[in-house]
C-alpha cells in the first residue's frame, strides 16, 4: 500500500561560516534552454566558479534567481533535471520579495547540502540543469523575469542572479530594494507533525492506465508533451502499468530516452 502524507517535516541545519566568507570570490553563471517568452517551465541552468585563493564549502553557499509570478494566488515547484554535483545535494525553495518590482516579486534559492562538497580555487560546480513551474501546469511567462535572458543559451557571468554565502552577497545584483540580507541567528524550530492532517491512500488496485477508477481516485495519468519535464518529451500513458506482487498491487513507471527531447 502506497501512503502519501500531507503533513511537512522541516530540518534545520546550523552552518558555521568561518569570517573569510566576506573575502571569498565567487561568481555564477547562468545559461537557459527554454527561451520562449513563454514556457511549460523555466530553466535557469546555473554554475558558481570559484575565482579566489580558498576553498569554499558549498553548503553554506545559496544563489537566488529573482522573477515575476504569474499571479499572487500561483504557486511553483522546483526541480533538478541533472547535476553534476548530483541532484540530491542540491535543494531549491521560493521566497517573496519584500518590495515587489516590476520584474520581480518572487525568487527561486538554491542551496546544497554537505554532499556538494567543497569548490577549491579555479573549480567550477559545472552543470546544475534547474528548472521551475506552475503547481497547476499552465504556460508561464518568463518574459517579464528579472534573471531571464532569452538569449542567453551558453553560460556567461549572470549579473543579475545573487550569490551568498553567510548572508554577505558576493555575486550579483538583487531587484531594487531586496538585498538579501544576514539569515537569523537562532535556528528555526522542527515544527510538529500533525497526527490529523490529511493523507491519501491507494493500494494501487486498477487494471491499466486507461481504468476509470484512476481518474476516479484523483489521479491524472498525463499524455501528449507538456511540462513538468524535458521540453518536446511526450507522456506516454501505456508506460503505466499495474502488477501483483506479493499479494499487492505496483505500479510501473516506465521512462525510455535516446538522447533527445523528441525520443524521451
């Protein structure tokens, strides 16, 4: 039986910085492979280099891509397509700017986990294939963002993306009136888990993709292309399969690429 809860478990993790972080040099890059003035989903692909004389920790390190949301009720989510610092290492949230722009009301920041290791002088993190979108899946403008640059398809120096470390920026340029500034000094709390909120069960018991009891249960099976995911990639419903296993019911996911968006 498959159990998906809605009650939110946070961590918090104190990171000390040591007083060099005020003297490191890092810069970020940033590249983009959806460069419509809209998109299933945005993807800010980025890099942070290393140009000082020390190695610097990438946990304590955040940058914040900065846009206009498509609405105040519209809420996003965040994934990592690929890596090469690995996706588990790395993690992606969404804040509210305090003093809203006209390109700019909302940021993506990117973090890392200690799994990210250490950038040494002269390293680069290399890829980190980043990518947002719409919780309800609709068509995002991204023309009006204030990190976006349509143009840009190779990386380059990303003025316009903010780079901290400890709470000191040393990259970029926030929207007017948003600097980040030093996080507080006393940790948050873990919040407690709430034994009534809301959960979902399903022991997964349908016959194939195309079973009404699917739609019926609220579950979408997805078809055609369309975002979240590889821009050009198409859902395909037959890869959803049910079988028994050990008295229960699975469900497969199958997913197939050769290489390109068109064969993924």
């Amino acid at each position: 039986m498959a159990v998906c809860t809605a009650a939110g478990l946070a961590c918090a993790a104190l990171v000390t910085v040591p007083a060099s972080a005020a003297t490191d040099s890092l810069t970020a890059q940033y590249r983009t492979s959806a460069g419509g003035a809209t998109a299933d989903q945005s993807e800010p692909w980025l890099e942070i280099t290393n140009t000082g004389t020390t190695s610097v920790p990438l946990a304590g390190v955040t940058l914040r891509y900065y846009f206009k949301s498509d609405g105040p009720n519209v809420t996003y989510r965040f994934a990592c397509s690929w890596a090469v610092k690995g996706c588990a290492n790395i993690t992606g949230t969404f804040g509210t700017l305090a003093n809203p722009t006209a390109t700019a009301d909302r940021y993506l920041e990117i973090g890392f986990t200690a799994g990210a290791g250490s950038l040494a002088p002269g390293q680069n993190t290399g890829d980190m294939q980043l990518r947002f979108y719409r919780s309800d899946w609709q068509t995002l403008t991204q023309s009006d963002d204030y990190s976006f640059n349509g143009s840009q398809t190779t990386y380059a120096n990303a003025p316009k993306v903010t780079l901290q470390r400890g709470g000191a920026v040393l990259w970029g340029t926030a929207p007017a009136g948003n600097d980040p500034t030093t996080p507080p000094t006393t940790p948050p709390t873990t919040p407690p888990v709430d034994p009534n909120a809301p959960a979902l069960f399903d022991d997964f018991n349908y016959t194939a993709s195309g079973d009404p009891a699917v739609q019926q249960h609220g579950w979408t099976v997805k078809s055609g292309q369309g975002g979240p995911g590889v821009p050009g990639a198409t859902w395909s419903p037959q890869d959803i399969t049910f079988q028994s296993s050990g008295g229960n019911s699975i469900m497969n996911l199958r997913l197939t690429t050769d290489g390109t968006a068109s064969g993924t």
